[in-house]
C-alpha cells in the first residue's frame, strides 16, 4: 500500500446511520432508564451529537498499515517502540509477562516490565527478551513506619526511566494490595506529568475506578475494560446498569463522562470511543476464552498507539478529531490483531489453544495485513 | 577451502581510495571541525597515514573461513574456546545470557557467566549449557565497612577463573551499582595482566568512557559502542561532536587517541578500527532493532578474535599489522556473522523477530559460509 495514500482514507467504510434510527434509540433508552444517567441522555438527545451516535465498523486493518511504520534500516534500537509493563505481584506473573512479550513480538524494540521481587525472577524465566525491574513492593514486606519513605522509593525507581517510555500498561497481574496500588497511583500521576500514555487494564481498572481523577481529562489514557469491569465502571460513573441496547451511546457517554480517556469495550464484538463517536470491531475472533488474551490486547494497544501518534505528528493530513485520536487508532489496530491472531491459534490448535499459541500468532497475522517488505 | 591458502589473501578486495580524494576529506574536516580534535587532524595530515584513511570493505566471508577452525576428533574440550561474561545484576538478565549463548551457538566449547546472585538464578533457568557463577555483588547488599574485604573476594572469585579463558566480555547486562563497577575495574586490571583479551560492551564502556586508563595501550581490548556510546565516547576522548561527514577517519583517530584498543562502532554499517586502518562492513542484516542483538556481538567478537589468536599464532603468512590484528578480525567475522543470522531470521519472523529467533539462526550462517566438513 503507498504510503502517500492520506490516512483519512482508512476510513471510507466507516458508516454512518441515519440520525432517525438514533432518536428511536434514545427514545427507547428513555422508557427503559431512570435516575441520573437518564437524565444525561435527555439533555443531549436533542443536541449536535445525536447525529453522531452510530456504531461504525472501522476499518481496522488500513489503519494498521498505516499506522505501522515501514522497516527501515536508517532507525536504531528504540525507535520502533518503548513500553513499559507495570505489573507483576506475588500471585501474578503471566499476565504482565504476556502484555509485554506481545509488544515484542507485535514488533516494539524494547520493553520493560516493573513488578515485584517475588514476580521478577519468575517474569524474567519466562523470556531473556525482557527487562524486568523488581521495584515494587506489597504491604507484607513493609512496616507502617517505613511505608512513606519506600513510596518514594517504589515511585522513584520507576519515575526515573519514565521519559525513555512510549506508553504505559499498568495493571496486568498488578494484585490489589492496598499499599502496591497507592504506589501505582503514585507512578500514574508522574506518567500524566510526563505525558506518557498510559494502557489500564485488569486491576489498574479497579485502581482507577475507585479513583477516577488518576485518568479524569487525560486524553492519552486508554480502559480495556472486560464484562465485568466495564459494569463496575458503569455503576461507578453513570450511576446505573449496563444497558446493551444502548451499548454504544453509553459507551460515549461513559468516556465523556470519565473525560477525554478512550475507553474499549471488550466483548463479542469490540467497542472504542474517545466520547467523539463509537468504533465497533467484529471481524471473526477464537470462540476460546483462555485467561491471558486481555494482557495481549493490552500490550498490542501500547505499540499501535504508540505507532499512531508517531505517524499522526509526522503528517498533515486532516483528519476529523476521533479519527486522530491515536488512542483510539491504536485499539482499533489491536482490536483487529488478536482476533485474527486468535482465530489462527484456533485453527491450529482448538480447544487446546492457550495465550502462548495466540502470541506466536502475532508475527504471522500482522505480516498478513501488512508486509514488512 | 584449503587451509594452505595464505590468509592475506582474503583481502584481496580491499581497496584502497586513492589518496588525493583522502586529502580533500582532510580538508574538510579541518573546515569542519574545531578543538583538539582538529588539531590532532592537522599534525597527521601530512603524515604517512594520510594514505590509508580510506574506508575498506572487508571481505568478511572469507575472513570467517581463514579463522573458523577445521573441526578435528582429535581436539578435546576447551580447544575450540572458553568465553567468559561479567555481567547480570538485579535488573538486567537476559543481556548476559544472550552474548554467552551466542558464544556457545557460534562455536565455543565453554561458555561462562559472573553475575549476582539475583541474575544467577535467573540465568541458570535460561539454558543448562552455561555455567554461571553468582559472585558479582551490588551496594545494596554490602555494608560500607565490608566494602574492601567483598572487594577483595569478588575480584579473586573471578581472577582465579582467569587463565582458563580465551577472552572476556565485559558489560552485558552490568547495571550501573557504584561497588559492582568498581570490582569491575579491578577485573580488567586482572585481565590485562593476564593478557586476556577483552571485548567491552554496554555498562562496561559507561564504566570505560570514564575510566579510559582501564583499556588505555591494551591491543587485546575491542570497544563495541553503539551510536550513543559511541557519542559519549567522541565527546570524552575527542572533546567533540560525532562528525558523519568524516566517521572513518573519526574512528581511527578515537583509537588511536584511547590507544592501542580495536573499537567497533555499529551502525546501519560497522566501522571497525585499531587506528591503523579502517574496515567497514556492509552486507544486508536485518532492520528490525529489538534489543539484544548488541549482546550476540561481544559474545560473537570473543569467539572469533579467540580463533584468529589461535590462527595468527600457527601461521607464519606475512599479513600488515592491522590485518594481522585477529581483535580486528574477530570483530570483522562477527559483525557479518550477525548480520547474516539477523536477515535470516527476519526473512522467516519478520516484525516478530526477536534476539532468540537470531541466536537461532547462527549456526547455519555460520555453516553457510564455512561448512563444518
């Protein structure tokens, strides 16, 4: 594909439906919706966005050869992608193993996972590829008296290598440690200092859902919220239950809500918006639902959207705001890999198929779409 | 190919520029340039060097053919090379498993590891075909009082190891601690006495670059920076900036300048100097960057100079200096020995591509270009 074909064009297919069938939605949320969310709704039902509500099929793999940069052997060690993983606790260490071997393989340069002692010695085991900081801390380890100086020392270890970062992932086998998580909340605040995106997934979304203002207005944070996660963050911020025949509308309302962060929306069919419009990815996935396939996703946005701002700062293409969200660009595109990436795994190996048969998929699925040469 | 061909004959196709288009570089340097640095410049311009600065492909094929030794049944273990690496800490893992494991793949007959106890564990995990000593240690493990006696030990540790070895590599996955660096020091020092030779990467040329007395008039030393080592390097010795224009002649002044000492500067082509002349290779790799692949290189560069050791010294064929120079050799080999694992690792893997897949690959490029029988 010629790299001078206008990134707009990725979008052609993106379609729109009538803002008719919109108002019979809204309609249709009304009669069916009480209390406060409701009421959002009913202030905006009769405003410019409402023609704007309409789920649209991205067209996911142009974006992801637009987006990916062309190989070329001018670039040095660094300049295809540096993602840090922060994740990795006594209980957990697949998870942020996944999220930052998929950064690899999908083709980051280098990538980092900051975890704690117990976990990094089994996250380093699983691949010399890695680079593993056995940084943070859990309360056992730590007596009260020593607690504010080893948050400095947790946060500063971390905050030291922040600015050589593309993007953040935080969450993958992260625990829910009380102590741990005020630490993350800590390092979240430098990553928005520094204006590193950040990817929150798992338990950095029960982190941020109990603390909204950690992502509130930051417009490079992405939630990769699953089923369940994304009907704690409903309850939490809209005040009501996960309606699926407004899945879309709530879904915008939910990021606008939070505001300005891309919010995607795992599922049968995946769901992205930034609050501008909604994105819907459906293309055919694996109907195997093995723990893991979110820490790949997690780790793919990192690299699309990493990809997608450096692409989007390098031309002047005019693209309308939703579709230069690189947030949003890089969920699409990640969205797109691991369900074709799934599906391959799956042809292959059936129910067997396990995380680490989708990551060995990654390679193969992305030179599908886009040919490195 | 028969073992009797002279082994200057392998640089039959160096070529020399001729030496009114090396003035006018001269020139244009001493335009360009400012300092020390250009001074230096102007005091060897006339000199008999003056003739030689150009830069010279090298036929590195056949390089690797004169000093890849004849596998012999009568040979016993150690014949075909002992490496050894110092490095591994806390943080850094797979860096040191990568040059050992290259030196193994490539060749080797033993293949050693002197890291911490926290990388030895890790390390030992990735492959029971090294041997690992877990005797490095940093600051946060030794207190201020014990910090002479710890010395003593770790550097005695590895010193006594240190007749057994062809070569050393120094740096891969060092860290930075202040103590581990300082045993360091003293381990160079040891090696140097023991006429060991040295390749020195990573952390070892940020402990280098500010202790060049360290390698200072040692012949067996090759420093192996990539392009922001290498800056700090010019800007240290040279007390200049890196000058593109004229990198060829840049190289071989920094040699000669640090002394005596064979640095190898990676780059989208490797430049290879002792500061008597200047190599260049260029054959296709790959352009993937992922990290690690600087760590295939020292542990590549000790088994390669360890053979051209063994095969300079058994042979009597007149070479000139630099070419009979078997760091410079060595460095030659391995930088198109990875060059060549590198493409073909990426003509199967292709964004995916990952260090292990190029470790992978070594053996048969290597048997591509020297058959085993």
């Amino acid at each position: 594909m010629s790299s001078t074909v206008a990134l707009s064009g990725c979008f052609e297919n993106w379609m729109l439906a009538s803002s008719s069938a919109i108002f019979r939605r809204q309609l249709f949320l009304l009669k069916t919706l009480g209390g406060h969310c409701c009421r959002v709704h009913m202030e905006r039902i009769h405003g410019a966005e409402g023609a704007r509500a309409a789920t649209l099929e991205a067209d996911a793999e142009g974006i992801i050869r637009k987006i990916t940069p062309v190989m070329d052997p001018r670039l040095y060690k660094g300049q295809a992608g540096k993602v840090a993983v922060i994740g990795g606790c006594r209980e957990y260490t697949g998870a942020p193993y996944f999220a930052a071997i998929s950064a690899l393989k999908i083709g980051a340069d280098l990538s980092h996972v900051f975890c704690t002692k117990d976990a990094a010695t089994v996250i380093k085991s699983y691949s010399p590829e890695l680079i593993v900081h056995p940084v943070l801390e859990e309360s056992y380890g730590v007596r009260d008296d020593e607690k504010a100086s080893v948050f400095g020392k947790v946060v500063g270890d971390v905050t030291k290598w922040m600015q050589r970062f593309d993007c953040l992932v935080v969450g993958p086998g992260l625990g829910r440690d009380t102590f741990l998580l005020d630490c993350v909340s800590g390092i979240i605040r430098h990553a928005r200092e520094a204006n590193i995106p950040i990817v929150i997934d798992g338990d950095g979304l029960f982190l941020v859902t109990n603390n909204l203002d950690l992502v509130k207005g930051y417009s490079l944070a992405v939630l990769t919220p699953n089923i369940n996660e994304y009907k704690r963050l409903v309850e939490k911020v809209l005040d009501c239950e996960v309606n699926e025949e407004e899945a879309s509308e709530q879904l915008k309302l939910l990021a606008r809500r939070i505001g300005d962060v891309t919010i995607f929306r795992k599922g049968k069919l995946d769901l992205i918006s930034d609050g501008e419009r909604v994105n819907k990815v459906s293309i055919s996935g694996s109907p195997r639902r093995c723990g893991g396939q979110g820490d790949i996703l997690s780790g793919s946005v990192a690299v699309f959207s990493s990809w997608a701002r450096q692409r989007l700062s390098s031309t002047k293409e005019a693209t309308e705001r939703s579709l230069s969200n690189p947030m949003v660009l890089g969920c699409i595109a990640a969205s797109a890999l691991l369900r074709k990436s799934a599906a391959l795994a799956f042809a292959s190996k059936k129910r067997a198929t396990l995380t680490t048969d989708i990551i060995e998929c990654l390679g193969r699925s992305l030179e599908d779409i886009c040919p490195a040469e």
